[in-house]
C-alpha cells in the first residue's frame, strides 16, 4: 500500500493511502469524538461530531467518511470545530429523552459521556419532541423511540453483519424513526432476538427485557426450590461491570456472589455443555455412519436457530436436534434432579444467565417443556446478573472464590470454550476423535477453528475417514457460507454456526463497551483468551471422561441418543415468515 503525507495538528505523519483521516488521527493518538461511527460497518458521517478542519478547504469535514490526500494539513482542534461539534451535540440532545438518572445506559452511555467531554451544560435549542410509545413486543429487546439519536448502527449491524434486517430507517425529516417495516414490534418482525443492535446502540434506545424483578420474586417464594446456572461467556466479561480489566475471569466470585444471592443449588451450564456433546457428538456420528441428513449443523445458538427458521428453513433438517446447553441442563433438572431429590418439578425454578438476549426467546419455545413444564423458567443476561449483585449489596471484588455445586457443577476444559466461535466444533472433535479410534488424541487443541475470522474451514480425519468442516461467526457469515452449500459449491459434513460475531463472548447480553474502547482494546480476543485459559487449567478437558456425565448416562440416560435422551434432550423446529423481503 502507497504511503502518503498528512499533517495532523502541526505534525507530520505517513499513512496509507486508503485511510480516512480519523482512520489516520486515531493511529496517530489524535482523539476524535464519535457517536455514530462503527469501524466497517457503519460509516456514514451522521452525526458530525468528528469534524474537522482541513486547510484550503471551506466547509468542515466528516473525518469517518473522507478520505486522506497528500500534503492533506488537518485541524482536530480548533475553535470553529470545537464549536460546530457542541452545536451539532445540542442538536441530538434536544430532541432526546434526557431522564438520564432512570436510564439503563446511564454511566455508560456515549452521548452521556461526550456530553460531558464537549461541555454541555445548558442546550438552547428546545422545541418539540418526537413521540414514540416504547416497543415491548418481543420477549428479548425493548425499543424506546424516545432515545433514539438515528445514528444507524443498530441498522448498520442487524443489515450487514447479521443479515436480517429487522429494523430500518422510517419517514423523513423530524419525524424519522428507527424500528420495523409498516410500524410493527419487533416481536411482530422476523428479528432473531441476537442483540447486536443492543450491544452496538450508544445510548439507552435498546435494552434486553428485565426478568431482575421475576427472579428476585422466585428466591422470596419459599415454596419454590431455585435453581442457578451460568454460561461459559458470562465468567469471561461479569467483571468489567465491576470495574475489572477485560478479559478477567471472575468464575469463583461469580459462584459466591450467586449463592450469597440466596439460590439453593449454584450450577454450571459447563456441565450441559459436556451433554451437549455427548449427544450431539453421536448425533453427527449417526449421521455419518447410516446416511443421515449432512452436513449437520449445531444448534446451540438460538439466535442462529430462529434465522434458520425464517431464512433458511429448507435447512432445518440439517439442524442438529439437541436442545442447547442451558435448555438442557433445565430439562435435567425438572426430571433426573427432580426425582432424585423427590422434588415435584412444578417446585423447581430454573434461572439461566447467559451472555443472550435471544436465550431469553428461547427459554418461551412450545416445544423446550418436556416434563410438563418450561425447561428454564427465567433467564437474565450477563448485565442482569451484575444489577441483581449490587442491588444485594454484595461487594463482588471482595469475595473468596468458591466452587459451584456438586454434580452440575462438574465441567470439563470442552464445555467452558462452548462461549468461542469454534469452541463447540472444538469440543465436539475432541470427543468423537476418541470415540472413533478409541485412543487418546495425540494433541488437544484444534487450532483450525481457533480465531474470530467470519468463516473457517478445515479437514479433519476421523479415524480412516475425512470430514470437511466449517465455523461460521455471525448469522451474516452463516448466510454466505448455507448458500454455498446450497447451490452445490462447497461440500462439508459438520458446521458451527454462532448468532453473534465472535460468539457468546459478543452476545447482545454482555457488558456495553463503548467504540473508543474497541478501538484501544482487543475486547474479543481478550475475552476469548480468559476461556481459553480456564479450558487448559481444567484436570479434565474432554467432555466424555467427566465422570458426573458418565454417571447421568449410568444412572438415567442409558447411553448417548437413546430414546429417553431424544425425549428429555432433543427438540424440533418450526418455519417461520419472513417479513424483510
């Protein structure tokens, strides 16, 4: 790539020659505020706080959309920037909900912070509001109209990330919204409920459905028996609501902190993980071996799964037919726990937390209540679970680590990386690698599907037979890779897909952080690497030699896809419309 020269407040720098120039500031250390600017997916220069003066030229300029020039001299700072940037900063605060104090964002929140950084104190633009009532339609994500800025990342993010497309721009003028097509809900459109468009929003537009107050009601009700259990993601990213660096594992905290709660068994849904495999390794196995229907697709993400339905759903045979991990340890808990601790399963509550807002759709599905009764009763996302510790007053950097509960709290190294793109297909080959040749696996790791690329593809040889395979990270990606598939171009045996880009270390139920940080931190990676880390700590890191597992099967299960499994810890799925077209 061609270098060229710019000048960026009196200093020269050589960048290349495909930069924009807050491309070019950033790298330089030159701090540029922004508010609607997503590296890569959304560029568009609305909300023009990332002007600039560029020298020889009349107008300001929006440095996330120009390109850089040589000889270019750039001003980030000067007094007509820093004023056109506060102007521009009233002007979104004048038609926004400004209760700040009852807001789900506030103290994280982008525009709160800018607000702040530029100054502003008092707003002289005031005047009529946009009116919008609050979307509450869907069982996932609450949309308030009212917050909006109309930056377009959600937009941004569902479109050309995700692929769906659930929410466009609405009307012109001051009376543009965000939202669904012919002024539907989102529980009305074909959203899959990912989250992405919460995670990505800089304000408090968007929110996952609280069930805080439903699960605090369980654990006050003596007569129910309330039952925790955490996803893999959530001891990778709980400790930044705490102020821990990124990528800090809080698993021993996160148990204490949950049992100080007041729930009666503290599980973990490492262990339906380690089922998960067990299963939907012999599921594939099957497959293979007696001409079943290929390439299987893994079913652990219901993000992902309700995108099969509404985009895909000439697929769904493909779909493995194992519940999820979390979905699975509930349907466990209201029969083989139930009748083993003489519990009526209408008694047991299970709360699930995880790092997604679409577990929260999931957790409502007909066809997830095998013993009469939902499988998981509530499920709260990663910043739930935080809230729900500091309204106990728990002082969560302060606890001893402690071990979850015995049985479901045994887990393997296989069933902890279920939270990384690739770590369900990684876990599943450590496993049916051993079953088929029956010998231990000379090396552990499976780095080709390690990484947080869109697509991977590898070979495998399992036993004296090779199986092509493939990880999708996000349901965009997922989207590219079936019609490769379909139209006969590519060939595989065995796919993970992951709703959400980098898997549920992304999920739309994680701690916020905030673009600036993004660009400073590799907030993924690290995040992944935390783990990574747990699965190499652990003694036992395959899922079929944890012997709690073997002794489920021994006691209840019989053997992997017996009958009784396929009853309790299988599913089917349904088509659904497709509104977007």
């Amino acid at each position: 790539m061609e270098m060229i020269n710019v000048t960026i407040d009196g200093k020269s720098y050589k960048v290349p020659e495909n930069y924009t120039v807050l491309k070019a500031c950033r790298e330089a250390g030159v701090y540029v505020p922004t508010l609607c600017y997503l590296e890569g997916i959304n560029q568009v220069g609305s909300c023009r706080l990332c002007l600039v003066e560029v020298e020889r030229q009349k107008n300001l300029k929006a440095s996330c959309v120009l390109p850089v020039a040589e000889g270019m001299v750039i001003k980030t700072n000067t007094k007509r920037v820093r004023e056109a940037r506060k102007v521009n900063l009233e002007l979104l605060l004048s038609n926004h909900n400004r209760e700040c104090t009852s807001c789900e964002r506030s103290g994280n929140c982008e525009l709160q912070r800018l607000s702040d950084e530029i100054g502003i104190r008092n707003i002289e633009f005031i005047g009529e509001k946009t009116v919008k009532p609050v979307d509450t339609s869907s069982p996932s994500i609450v949309r308030d109209p009212s917050k909006c800025i109309l930056c377009g990342r959600c937009i941004s993010v569902c479109s050309k990330v995700q692929g769906v497309s659930a929410i466009g721009f609405r009307n012109r003028g001051f009376r543009t919204t965000v939202g669904p097509i012919f002024d539907k809900g989102l529980g009305e459109v074909d959203c899959i409920n990912c989250g992405q468009c919460i995670i990505n929003c800089p304000v408090g537009a968007l929110k996952e459905k609280e069930s805080i107050d439903y699960v605090w009601d369980a654990i006050e009700d003596s007569s129910k028996y309330v039952i925790v259990q955490t996803a893999p993601a959530v001891r990778a990213a709980l400790g930044e609501e705490f102020g821990l660096p990124i990528g800090t594992r809080v698993t021993g905290k996160m148990a204490a902190a949950l049992r100080r709660m007041g729930f009666d068994k503290v599980f973990d849904t490492d262990f339906g993980a380690d089922l998960t495999i067990m299963e939907e390794g012999f599921e594939l196995l099957d497959r293979l071996q007696n001409g079943g229907k290929l390439p299987m697709v893994t079913s652990c993400s219901p993000g992902w799964i309700k995108y099969c339905e509404h985009f895909h759903p000439d697929m769904l045979e493909n779909l493995s037919t194992c519940k999820s991990p979390h979905e699975m340890l509930g349907a466990v808990m209201k029969t083989y726990f139930a009748q083993k601790h003489g519990l009526d399963p209408k008694d047991i509550f299970v709360v699930s937390v995880m790092p997604c807002t679409a577990k929260k759709f999931e957790a409502k599905r007909e066809e997830l209540r095998e013993s009469g009764f939902p499988d998981v009763d509530a499920v709260i996302t990663t910043r739930e679970l935080a809230k729900m510790i500091k309204q106990a007053s728990i002082d969560f950097n302060k606890l001893p680590d402690e071990d979850f509960d015995e049985v479901f709290g045994e887990s393997t190294g296989a069933s902890v990386i279920f939270g990384v793109t690739g770590g369900v297909m990684e876990a599943a080959l450590r496993t049916v690698s051993e079953v088929v040749t029956n010998k231990p696996l000379e090396k552990i790791k499976f780095n080709e599907v390690r990484g947080l690329e869109g697509i991977k593809e590898a070979e495998i040889t399992l036993g004296d037979k090779n199986i092509k395979i493939a990880v999708a990270n996000s349901t965009g990606c997922a989207n590219k890779l079936l019609e490769k598939v379909k139209s006969g171009e590519k060939e595989y045996h065995f796919i993970e897909i992951m709703g959400c880009p980098g898997g549920c270390i992304n999920g739309g139920g994680q701690p916020f952080v905030s673009d600036k940080t993004k660009t400073e931190e590799d907030v993924l990676g690290k995040r992944a690497n935390a783990l990574y880390e747990e699965d190499e700590s652990k003694t036992i890191r395959k899922s079929h030699e944890n012997p709690m597992i073997k002794m489920i099967y021994d006691e209840f299960f019989e053997k992997p896809n017996s009958h009784k499994a396929h009853e309790i810890l299988h599913t089917h799925y349904v088509k659904r419309p497709k509104y977007t077209e």
